[in-house]
C-alpha cells in the first residue's frame, strides 16, 4: 500500500516534469489553483478533498487531505506564472499561527 503510493507520487512528479504539451498558463485564482492541483494528484490516481488554497510567495499552496483521514494528504505547490506544479507528501499538518510561547 505504501510502496504503491510511493510509485503514485513518483508518477506525478515524471508527469510534472515532462509537461503536457499545453504550455505555459498563469493561474490567477484559488479555484484554479484547487483545479490544477486536482488534475496533478488524480492523473496519479489519487483521490483526495481539498482542505484549504492559499497564496504564498507568488506561488499557490493547496493543501488536500485522503478522504480515510484528515492527517494525511498532500501539498501541492501551484507556480502562478505558468501552472507548473510540485508535490509533497505529509503526515500530519498543523494549520495556524506558531505556537505561544
């Protein structure tokens, strides 16, 4: 199960990597965004809901979870300029400020 993960995302990083021959296309709005990063993790058979998007240094973050549990998922970073986008795996997420100290 876990290998068969592991071949997921090393598919869609090959997908992302390659392209699809669309080119580049700026990607200016959240729901975009969500649509980019649904379109990466489902073209590498992933299923998964999207839990929150946001902008962060010119770039998209969208952060999705596995429907199973709300610990794990993925963060897909969207590049605005051209819609490029890169995949990471998590855990668990902490969403908020830092903690107090």
């Amino acid at each position: 199960m876990v290998l068969s993960r592991q071949a997921a995302l090393l598919l869609a990083a090959l997908v992302c990597a390659c392209g699809r021959g669309e080119g580049p296309s700026p990607v200016r709005t959240p729901m975009k965004a969500a649509e980019a990063a649904q379109r990466t993790l489902r073209s590498a058979g992933l299923d998964e809901s999207v839990v929150d998007v946001r902008r962060q240094d010119g770039d998209w973050l969208v952060i999705t979870r596995w429907k199973e549990t709300s610990l794990a998922g993925h963060l897909v970073t969207v590049d605005a300029a051209t819609g490029r986008t890169k995949v990471e795996r998590y855990r668990s997420v902490e969403i908020g400020g830092p903690p107090k100290s």
